[in-house]
C-alpha cells in the first residue's frame, strides 16, 4: 500500500482550550505563576455484549484528564479582589479592568452599581457604524458587571453605556480604552470580498481563524482582528450548548506540548479546567509540538465530550476517543477504532519515520447525530467517513471509495448513484447538516474534500483541487449523490493537501470554507460561497506572514456574545 506514505507528510494535529500564562494561573498544578511567554474485524454481537466485556477495561483507560481545582481557586481570589476594588463605582467613574482574566486581550470588565435598577446596554464603536459591537443585558439590576469584548488592538476604543431605569429615566457615560498591540507573529489578512448583506452577519458575529497550533482569533469584516487568545491554542475552539468556549493550550505558551482543556468564555473567565497527560502525547510533524487529545470534541447530549485521542500504546496513534465526565474528567467510554476494522488494515499499515508510530485512521473529526445516538468520524488515512452506533459501537456506513475492503466490510460501503460520484480524499470536517429534502431516511452531510489520496480513491484527480461537498446519503439503501460542491472552479491555487473545513451557515445559507494549507502552507484562506447552483462568492479572506504550524486548521463564525454567557456572567460564581 505504497499509497499510505503520501499521508504521513504533515497534519497538524493538535486540540483543545485556552491556556495563559498570567496571574489566573492557566496552568501550574502548584500554583505557581507560569513565566510570561509570547510564545477487525471483531464486531460485537449485541449491544449489551459490547458493553460488558468493555466495561472494566474502559475504566482502566491509563490518561484521563484531571480536573485542574487549583485554577478554579486562583481565579476565586482574583474575583475577590476585583470585587474589593470596585467597591463604590459610579456609572460616571466606573471601574474598568482591560483583560481582567489575563487571557483575553481584546475585552475589559467594566463594573458600576445605580441608585435604580436599571437596564444596561454598552457598545465598542467600531471604525465603522456597521462595526460597534453591541450587548444589552435582559435584567434590571444596581450592581452592573458587564464583560465588554470586541475592543481593536492597539488602538484607542471609544466606549459607551446606556443605562435605563425601570421608570424610563436614562443615563449615559462614554469613556476610552486604549489596548496593546497584536502579537508580532500574528498572520496578516487581507480581505478580498464581503459583501455583508449577502453574509447576513448577526451583531458581535466574527470570522474565526482556529490554528494548528499558536493564536486562535476572530476579526470583522473589515479584516481588524477584535478577538484573540493570548494563550496558544490547538484545533479545538467551539461553543458549547450553553455558550461556553471548549480551548486547548497549554501551561506556557513556551511549553512543547498542549496540555491543558479549559472551559471558558470570551472575555476569559474559566468555568472548568483539566489537565492533559502528556505521557501520550505525539505531535503531528517533526518541529511542533505535541498533544494527547489531538483535532476534534464532540459534545454529547448528557454534557459529556467525546474527545479524539491518542491510546498510548506505543505502536499507533489517533485512533481511539473517550467520552469524558464534563465535571470530573473521569473517562466513561472507550471506542477504539482498531476493534471495528481487520487486523491486517492497522497491522500492516507502514510506521512513520519521525516517531515509529502506525498512524493508520487519522482521526480528524468527530459528530454526534441525536437522530439515532450515532456519530459520525472521519479518517484521513483511510480515505474514509464512517458512521457508528454509540451504544453498540457497531458500523452503520462507509462513504469511501470501494476500492481495498474486504467482503466483510463491503457490505458497509455507500454506493455513489452516478459514473461520476466523487468520493473524498484525506476528507476533513465532517458536519451534519439540516435535512434539506425533509426525508427522515436521509442525512445530509458537509465536509471538506482535501482531494488528496492516501490509501484509497481517484488518483487521476487527486492533488488538482480542494473542495466543500455536500453529499446526500440514503441510510436504507446505502445509496448516495452529491447535492452540492465547490472548489474545483478554484483549481490549483486552492488545493490543499491537510486540515481545512466546511460550515454551513444557516442563516445567510452559505458555506464558509477553510482552504488552510495552500500554496505549500505559505496561506490560509476562508471562501464563503452561496450554497446553491451559482455558488456566488460573497467573502474571501487570505491569510499570509505566519509561524511555520499556524495556518488555519478550521474556521467558524460566532457571536462574541451569544445571548448566553455574557447574561450569566458573576464574578464570584
């Protein structure tokens, strides 16, 4: 399988969270304040079979996270003294703390209390009207704490509060805050195209730019960056249900592996924190850094996250997840997915020179589909999109070019419906989307086409271009067509062999693609295109002049405030 060695090149993994290194302790376990750095085929036979011959042996998983109190009580005692300073602020001489949690440097925490109980709105002017980013908070309230996010780097903001009382008097203070500049390495964006009103974009929404490995950030429209975190990041950068930011970093922005998970917000407040063995850590390419939990969480229904991880055997890697305890960290599930392939797949898959390792699967995303308590994965190095029962682990079906399975697991594969199907290559991202045709026998599916063969498909076409690609799968019949795709029309130019992403964006019906590795990883660039047959480019960011390693891994579009975190944000809680 001469083919598998094209796969081994590159792709960063990396994962999870938000780490700084600052005085909430992001990270030492001795709550020290860390220096400041810039830097086969065994199928089960029943579900509850699977289950209990598994069930000791999950519990033994050898690197579960360990939840990280020491965090949690730093930044305790950094509310506290927030808390004690603000004492007796005035609407008119507010206090105001310009990155409070010492991980968000584009936000300030502005606290005033009112003699009346009153409604507070506040807005950071942008360059432009269509760019003030804007919050109203719901309650009236005489003690206001309001997390301010979306402030320009370097740059002297202008910021106003409205306050409303309950009798209809209202009041209202401007004042200044003036930021630190952006990080020096830190890429350059050029915007191509926005056309706005097609872009359909919600107030505080941004574009967000998810590294490999370095500065997660978001800018507007206009291309100013006005959100970033100071501690590197991995991968994983994605909402949670209830509005909270999943992050993985690390202690030390200097440190050589990505060790910590945090859940957080916008302007930094952690809500949970663990630590990340690094006793199983393996890094994508020589020169990066290395992490345990390495490209996608998936958040399930009970809260829990499903994290893609090493197993840390010393023989493969990327292969395996666990669904972890979102309050303990304690690991619930095991799914390794050596157990649901033949032997010969894994076994025999060539080592990779850098460390040794079998990198068979390369697991590179992970969903969960509440439909039928599924999930649905992808494999770069298998060339493969599969969906797998959670409870049973049992295969449901294969999307990937017919050609190397064996019969057994034939009879698993999705068959295109015309001559000219394109099955995926090196795919990443793969993302449920609405059902469209409103046939519950259907799922309609988005993911990002590398279009680069690794271990099975088309090499005629491979490496000529990337692509997002809808396709529609029958899950009765196993058959499958390609509702919508776009890509090809960019050729060349925007062919990129590792990471990238597809999202649809419901509101605008758009897909915002990632093309992350072009030009031999010398750009990243975001192309969001209309999602019918004109496939009309309506915004077209490049990214250029960044590490080694930082080129865009995924991107998304979120509101810094989502009608959910900012309204519950309490310091001391």
């Amino acid at each position: 399988m001469n083919k598998k060695n094209i796969g081994i090149m590159i792709f960063i993994g990396f994962a999870v969270v938000f780490v700084i290194t600052a005085v909430v302790f992001w990270g030492n376990d001795n709550g020290e304040i860390p220096e400041e750095s810039i830097e086969t085929q065994n199928q089960p036979d029943t579900a509850d079979t699977k289950s209990e011959q598994r069930a000791e042996e999950e519990m033994d998983y050898n690197f579960p996270p360990e939840k990280a109190e020491n965090i949690l009580v730093a930044q305790e005692e950094l509310e506290a003294g927030i808390l004690a300073a603000s004492e007796g602020s005035s609407l008119n001489n507010p206090y105001v703390n310009i990155d409070p949690y010492n991980r968000s440097p584009l936000s300030a925490l502005v606290i005033f209390d009112t003699e009346e109980a009153a409604q507070v709105s506040f807005t950071v002017k942008g360059k432009d009207d269509a760019s003030d980013i804007s919050k109203t908070m719901t309650e009236y309230r005489t003690h206001h704490e309001l997390p301010v996010v979306g402030l320009y780097p370097g740059y002297t903001n202008i910021v106003e509060i409205t306050a409303e009382t309950e009798s209809g008097e209202t009041l209202a203070h401007t004042f200044t805050l003036t930021t630190k500049d952006l990080p020096e390495e830190m890429p350059t964006i050029e915007i191509k195209k926005a056309q706005t009103e097609k872009m359909k974009l919600g107030e505080s929404e941004l574009t967000f730019y998810i590294p490999s490995t370095r500065y997660a950030f978001a800018f507007d429209a206009n291309g100013d960056v006005r959100w970033y975190g100071s501690g590197f990041n991995s991968h994983v950068l994605q909402e949670l249900d209830d509005g909270n930011l999943l992050y993985l970093g690390k202690d030390s922005n200097s440190g050589s592996a990505y060790n910590r998970l945090f859940e957080t917000t916008y302007i930094g407040k952690v809500h949970n924190a663990f630590k990340i063995s690094e006793k199983a850590a393996e890094r994508e390419a020589e020169g990066l850094d290395s992490t345990l939990i390495h490209h996608d969480v998936a958040e399930l229904p009970s809260g829990n996250l499903l994290l893609t991880v090493n197993d840390g055997s010393g023989v493969y890697m990327e292969d395996m997840m666990i669904e972890m305890d979102r309050e303990t960290g304690e690991v619930v599930k095991v799914i390794d997915l050596k157990e649901l392939f033949p032997k010969e797949v894994y076994e025999e898959y060539e080592k990779r020179e850098d460390n040794g390792l079998k990198d068979w699967f390369h697991q590179n995303s992970v969903v969960y589909d509440e439909n039928d308590d599924s999930i649905i994965i992808s494999g770069r190095h298998q060339d493969t999109v599969m969906k797998i029962d959670y409870h049973t682990e049992e295969i449901k079906w294969i999307l990937a070019h017919p050609e190397g399975w064996n019969e057994e697991m034939k009879r698993y594969l999705v068959e295109g419906e015309s001559e000219d199907f394109k099955y995926p290559a090196a795919q990443h991202d793969a993302t449920i989307l609405p059902d469209f045709d409103d046939d519950p026998g259907t799922i309609d599916l988005l993911l990002f086409d590398n279009n680069t063969v690794v271990t099975r498909g088309d090499e005629s076409i491979s490496e000529q271009y990337s692509a997002g690609t809808h396709y529609r799968i029958n899950e009765e019949t196993q058959d499958a067509e390609i509702v919508w795709t776009y890509g090809k029309e960019l050729g060349e130019d925007y062919f990129t062999n590792i990471i990238s992403s597809a999202r649809y964006q419901e509101d605008s019906d758009t897909v915002l693609l990632d093309f992350g590795h072009t030009d031999g990883g010398e750009r990243s660039s975001f192309v969001e295109v209309t999602h019918d047959e004109e496939s009309e480019i309506v915004f077209e960011a490049e990214m250029i002049n960044f590490r080694k390693g930082a080129w865009a891994y995924r991107s998304s579009r979120n509101s810094l405030y989502n009608d959910q975190w900012a309204e519950r944000f309490t310091l001391g809680e």
